[in-house]
C-alpha cells in the first residue's frame, strides 16, 4: 500500500491543480464574455457585407450579357494553386479546439494533392502553425501573435497578399477555415471558401424587384474591386474574432472538466489515504497485542 506521505503530497499536488484549473476557467468566463459581445456585433456586420455584396454582384451578373467580367467572381474549373488560410489558437489547454482546425486544414491538404493542385498553406496562431512545422509541412507564411489579439489593421495586412495574388492571377483559390463560436457549450468549424465569390446563388426575378441599389456601367469595375476588398478582409478578420470567442468557450469547458476531474482524484486518494491509515492503525495494534502476547 502507498506510503502515507506519498497521498498526502499527491492529495496537496492535485488541490493545487485544481485551484489553478477553477482560476483559469473564471479567466476565460469574463474573457468569454466580452468576446461574444465582440462576435455577435461583428457576425451582423459580415452578414451585411455579404448581403451588399450579393445584390451588387447579382444585379450586375443578371444584367450584363456575359456575366460579370471579373476574376473573383468567375469560376475557375481547374485551379492550379490555391491557399489555405488557417487560424488555430497561440495557447493550448482548450480540450480538441485546435485539433479540429488542423484535422479540416490536413483534410483540404490531402483533397487538393490528389487533384494535383499546389496549396499555399498561410497560418494564424501558434498552435497550428508549430504542428505542420514539426511534421515538416511546407508553410508559405504563418504569423503567432494574431488570432489570440484581433486587430483589423494586421488582419488586413496579412490577408491582402492572398487578394492581389488571385487578382494576378498567381492563385485559383482562397479558403479560410477556423474554428467558430456556435454559443457557450459549442464550438462550430468553418471551412470557407472566400475566392472566387459564388454567384450560383443569384436569382435574377428576386434581385431585380427586391433591390433598391443603382449601379451604374462606369463604376460596376471599380466598385466590384472596392467591394471584394472589404469583403475578404472582413471575413479574414471576423474569423479572428470568431475563434477567439470559441477558443474561450473551449477553454472554459476544458478547465471546468479538470477542475471536476481534480475534485473527484481528490476525494478517490482521501479514500485511500484514510484506508492506509486505518492499515497502518491496525497493523501497529496487532503489533502491540502480539508483544503483549508474547511476554506471558
């Protein structure tokens, strides 16, 4: 049976973990919080962008012979590169939130290379990017400090490399995935393709009577161009903030798991702490009661 000592520094090391567990799980609460206000204000602002973005490519797609004549919005049917944008968390301790990104982002990998297309791997947050380098995938660029900080500014910068070369020409293909936040329990992966836009949903009769906009022939380049600027750099950074409120919501969860899991280690070894004690009680007894025992 284990030595009385023993339980007890396992008992005294498990109370400890467990206070450590119960303070990061309050930690990512309050952080959970102001994410999720952060996630709703800004998962309205993207349904907008792509609504606005949707009418005005769908007016022009309805009413100009040929379609619209321009490169994000056509359909390119045998993409030779393409890059896969990821953002995975700079921190662990947030049960499978980053495994599943990476099992969708290997998934992907694994789809395009059977079709013989290059893949541009680009990655956010350390977690993901430090797998694919440890089993040696090749990474086109990575940044570590961006998913676990959303700023607008950087997310733009870093995105519009991908939007210029896809413009150029240079890439067939832009997909974002990460994973998002669904509601306090829930975690939902995003596998989004951004470039080229889908006009396959654009119904002419609805377009046409529903919409209020005007767009005139002169400005339908520029505007698309202005337009698809702000729509992938958007998703880029809404995909931030989504996954910053859904890697709190996993770690919460994560840190209310181990918390339970300490308590009930803690009760199991006061069990077996109070059984050694009660062995050794008796066995000193017997002890006592064999001396006496002997020296009639």
């Amino acid at each position: 049976m284990a030595n009385l000592k023993d339980i007890q520094r396992q008992i005294k090391s498990v109370s400890n973990t467990q206070k450590t567990t119960r303070a990061m799980k309050l930690v990512s609460t309050a952080k959970l919080r102001r994410a999720e206000e952060l996630a709703k204000r800004s998962r309205l602002y993207a349904q907008k962008m792509n609504q606005v973005i949707a009418e005005i490519a769908g007016r022009i797609e309805c009413s100009k012979i040929g379609g619209i004549d321009n490169r994000c919005f056509t359909k390119i049917e045998n993409p030779k590169i393409v890059d896969i944008v990821f953002v995975t968390a700079d921190k662990g301790l947030c049960g499978g939130f980053n495994i599943q990104t990476i099992k969708a982002v290997k998934k992907l990998l694994k789809e395009y290379k059977e079709q013989n297309v290059k893949v541009r791997l680009r990655g956010i947050g350390k977690k993901g990017v430090e797998f694919f380098k440890y089993n040696e995938v090749e990474m086109f660029d990575s940044v570590i400090d961006l998913s676990s900080k959303p700023d607008k500014e950087r997310s733009d910068k870093f995105i519009t490399t991908s939007v210029e070369d896809y413009k150029d020409g240079k890439i067939d293909g832009l997909h974002i995935i990460y994973n998002g936040f669904k509601n306090m329990m829930t975690q939902e992966l995003h596998v989004n393709k951004i470039l080229p836009v889908d006009t396959q949903s654009f119904d002419c009769k609805q377009t046409q009577h529903s919409s209020m906009l005007e767009v005139e022939a002169e400005d339908e380049e520029h505007m698309l161009d202005s337009l698809v600027n702000k729509y992938v750099g958007y998703s880029m950074y809404y995909s931030l903030i989504d996954s910053v409120a859904a890697e709190h919501s996993a770690r919460m969860q994560a840190m209310d798991t181990a918390t339970n899991n300490a308590k009930d280690m803690v009760k199991s070894l006061n069990v077996q702490f109070n059984k050694a004690r009660q062995a050794a009680i008796t066995t000193e007894l017997i002890e006592i009661i064999s001396g006496v025992e002997s020296m009639k």
